[in-house]
C-alpha cells in the first residue's frame, strides 16, 4: 500500500465526501485547488468498467485524439524507409529509421513515447517485441500504429493522441492534461476520454459498462465524476 505525506493527509481531511459523484467541471476544479505540490502534475481519469477483464473479448483498448493534447511534448518514431520515411520526417517524427533504428533500440534507446511502423516493416520491428512490448511502445495495428499513412498518425501523436487499455482489474488509466490546464480545457479532454471509451465496448460485456469515474492530479486526491451525462449511452 503506498505510503502519503502530510500535505496529502491534509489535503485528504479538507477534501470532504469523496464518496459523493460531482459534475465534471467541479471535480476538476477540486483537483485543481487540492494541488499541493510545485511542479506542473499531470490530471489523470481512470474508468472502472463492468467488464471480465479475464476474458480475451472483453478487452477494451484504442485511442483518443485529445482536444488539447496532454500537456507534454510526445517523442514520435517512425520504422520506414524510402517515400514513407521522407513523409514522416516531414510530418515531425522525431527519428525516423529501419535497420538502423532496429539496432539503436537494441543498444538501449529508448528516448521516445509512440512508435509507427509501415506494415512492411513488422518483420524487422519484431524483434523488439520483448523490449517495446512490456512499455507499450510496440507498434499495433489494432490502435493504428501500423500503417502506410505515417504522415496523419505521426501528426495526431503531436498534437495529443493517446492510447488506452484496460489492467487486470478492468480499469483504464489515461492522462487528460496537467494542472495547469483550465477547465474547459480539461473538461473536452475528460468528455473526449469517455467517449472514445464508450465507442469501444466490447460486444461480450454485459450490465453496466462504464461503472465509475475519478479524476486526481499526480501526488494528489482523486475525485469521483458523475456520470449522469455519460449514463445514456453507458
């Protein structure tokens, strides 16, 4: 069990109800005046859903292009060669590469957040599945990191997609922005989140799908998101 400070303890026994579900926008605003700490954390969701997170196909996993991106700068690579390679770089990926890129992994780089590779070039990336695949870096065509068009993916990976998928307890976790968003800002992030969750039910799930909802900034409390907004198509 992790182990809080004292500021978080005080920040805790001021909070209040955190059983009580609030409206989006004053859950943020909570998170916000309870951010105790100096430096700029990052708003994270997490969504429990009413899925067996046991079963192959009640897996939920995709992406969200988020409105206002997640607040840090997202490192792109990009496994193609020849015209693919040269509309990457245009695009803004960070390295682009082949073999090359293959061996540079291999030596221990890991100086980047998204990688996309060409189908063509699964082959090779393969090999890097046992050191890309446990942090999540592997390209997947499933979310759209495999593909021919690398200009569009590499400038969505820029301007804020991220992915999701479910643990072993049938929660997502994503990060929505940074406390130093306003609201608006990560309110259309949260409502974009839970949307593109809700798009990804799995046919197999059944009851409730999207059971609960928090919202917390990095060291601190977490608050409960009413979804009563959500609740029709849930």
């Amino acid at each position: 069990m992790a182990k809080h400070g004292k500021k978080y303890k005080n920040a805790l026994a001021k909070a209040g109800d955190r059983l009580v579900a609030l409206p989006v926008n004053d859950a943020l605003m909570k998170v916000k005046d309870f951010s105790y700490v100096k430096f700029n954390e990052s708003v994270d969701l997490s969504l429990n859903l009413g899925i067996d997170a046991a079963k192959g196909d009640q897996v939920v996993r995709g992406s969200v292009l988020l409105p206002h991106g997640t607040g840090r700068k997202a490192r792109v690579i990009v496994f193609a060669k020849g015209d693919y390679a040269f509309v990457a770089e245009k695009a803004g990926a960070d390295y682009v590469g082949a073999e090359d890129l293959i061996k540079k992994i291999e030596d221990g780089w890991m100086d980047f957040e998204y990688a996309v590779a060409t189908p063509d070039m699964m082959g090779a990336v393969g090999k890097l599945a046992k050191l890309l695949g446990p942090r999540g870096l592997l390209p997947n065509k499933k979310v759209g990191t495999v593909t021919f068009d690398v200009g569009p993916m590499v400038l969505d990976l820029k301007k804020g997609r991220s992915f999701f998928k479910n643990d072993k307890q049938g929660i997502v976790h994503m990060s929505i922005g940074k406390i130093s968003f306003d609201i608006v800002q990560l309110r259309d992030n949260v409502v974009a989140a839970i949307k593109s969750v809700l798009a990804v039910k799995p046919a197999a799930a059944k009851g409730r799908y999207l059971k609960k909802a928090t919202v917390a900034s990095t060291m601190g409390v977490g608050f409960m998101v009413s979804l009563d907004e959500f609740i029709r198509t849930a």
